[in-house]
C-alpha cells in the first residue's frame, strides 16, 4: 500500500507542472511602436462627403498609412477624379492626393479623440483667374464606443471656392459592428457649411453651395484584409443648371448607391 501511494504521488508531481504550463495561456506579442499599412480601394462611384467626385463613374483608390504607439499618424490618399475637369476648371486635373497628419487615442476606457491637419491637392492646369481646388482643413473628433463627432474647419478657399476661409463640415457618424458576426452597420448625416464673399453671392443668387448629406452602408470584413460595403448617399445640395454640383449637366448631389470593395496589407 506505501509503495502504491508513493508511486501515485511521484505521478502526480511529474503531471501537475505539465498541466500548469498547458493551462497557461502564450503570452502576447507586444505592440510594434511603429506600424505601416496600406490600402486599395474599387468604388463603383466616389462619392465624398455626399457629392460624387467623377460623374457617377468607377474609381481606384489607394494610401499608405503610417502610426506610432504614442498616437501619432500621418498618411497620404489618392484617387482618380473628374469633377474639376468636367467644369472645364482645370485641364489633366483627373487626380485627388490627399497628405494629412495628426494624434489620436483612447481615453477613459470607450472615449477617442483625433486632431489632426488635412490637404487636399488637385494637380492640374487650371484656365486663367481660377481657384484651383487645393484645401487646407484642420479637425478634432470625439469618440463613444461606435458613434463619432468630427468637426472640420477649412483654412481658405475650399474645393475651388475662393474667398471661402471659415467653411466647415460637421460629421456626426455610428459604425455598429454586429456581435458574432463579420457585418458592420453604418449612418451619418453631415453638413457641409460654407463661408465668404463668393458663397454669400452665390447663396443671394440661388446657388447656395451650403448642403447637407446622408449615408446608410453595410459592410462585410471577408478575412485576410479583404472587406466590401455598400453604401447609399443622398444630399439636399441645389443641383440645378449652373450650380456648384451640377456639371456636365449632371446632379453630383443625387442618391447615390455605392459599391466597395477593399484590400488592407
């Protein structure tokens, strides 16, 4: 019995360590300081901030995207564009790249925040005495859980507006990611707000180019960086003949339906 009980203990002290070390989980691999990711996008349409950007038609987007742990990020973002060339406002002017930089990051456990400074280039010839769509914003944004507030204040003239320092867009947006599943809900509504002497005149003459939009999307995360959205945008924007969004004799501001698909490496 004594030589039964001490092969049970001398069993037992070999096999308890070996189920401590399996019951023990991998410790995790610590946070890079420094990441770097980029990004492909095909839309069947670019539509931002509720106006589409090429007609209605398909476009290739892409970034390159820098982050470090202490919560700064700077990045740049491009896409094929039309609007400036079908206004007859610029010449070869089928190109968005945009530069930005900032600081983001958490705080009291589901609070965010982002500030940051923001460029929009318009490459181009542009005809003579006009505005040419470079924009210069600045923003801050506050963050709960899935529901976001940005504010975004533009330093000049604005999107080929001149004279339009004090314009703004206010984004109020949720982005729900539905629990035990790959499916992410989204809504927004924005306004777009501008300001100055060209704006006031157009304003007095029908032509307000202030507006506001609306956005309700679907998105599906399809594993290994790859996800695909759709998206339906609508905006109040005054689109008659003549206006700012109206070119070509087209309603940029009309509801839209987009298709994504996206890659991230």
């Amino acid at each position: 019995m004594k030589s039964n009980l001490l092969n049970t203990l001398v069993l037992a002290a070999l096999v308890l360590p070996a189920v401590a070390m399996a019951d023990t989980a991998p410790a995790p691999a610590p946070t890079p300081d420094n990441v770097v990711t980029t990004n492909v996008n095909l839309v069947s349409n670019y539509v931002y901030r509720g106006i589409s950007q090429t007609g209605g038609k398909p476009a290739i987007q892409g970034g390159l995207d820098y982050s470090h742990v202490s919560g700064f990020y700077a990045g740049m973002w491009g896409s094929n564009i039309s609007w400036l060339s079908d206004s007859k406002t610029a010449a070869n002017a089928s190109l968005e790249l945009d530069t930005y930089l900032g600081f983001k990051n958490s705080f009291a456990t589901d609070y965010s925040y982002d500030v940051g400074f923001l460029r929009y280039n318009y490459p181009g010839t542009y005809a003579p005495a006009t505005t040419t769509g470079d924009t210069n914003e600045i923003y801050g944004l506050i963050g709960w859980k899935w529901l976001t507030a940005k504010y975004s204040y533009s330093l000049g003239s604005t999107f080929g507006l001149p004279n339009a320092s004090g314009t703004s867009y206010f984004d109020l947006s949720a982005n729900y990611a539905i629990p035990d599943t790959t499916y992410t809900l989204g809504a927004h509504y924005g306004k777009q707000t501008y300001k100055g002497s060209t704006a006031n005149l157009d304003a007095a003459a029908g032509a307000d180019p202030t507006y506001s939009d609306y956005k309700l999307s679907v998105a599906k995360d399809l594993g290994t960086g790859y996800g695909v959205s759709l998206t339906y945008s609508k905006t109040n924007a005054t689109t008659g003949v003549g206006t700012f969004y109206n070119v070509l004799g087209k309603d940029l501001g009309k509801g839209a339906a987009v298709l994504a698909l996206s890659r991230t490496f």
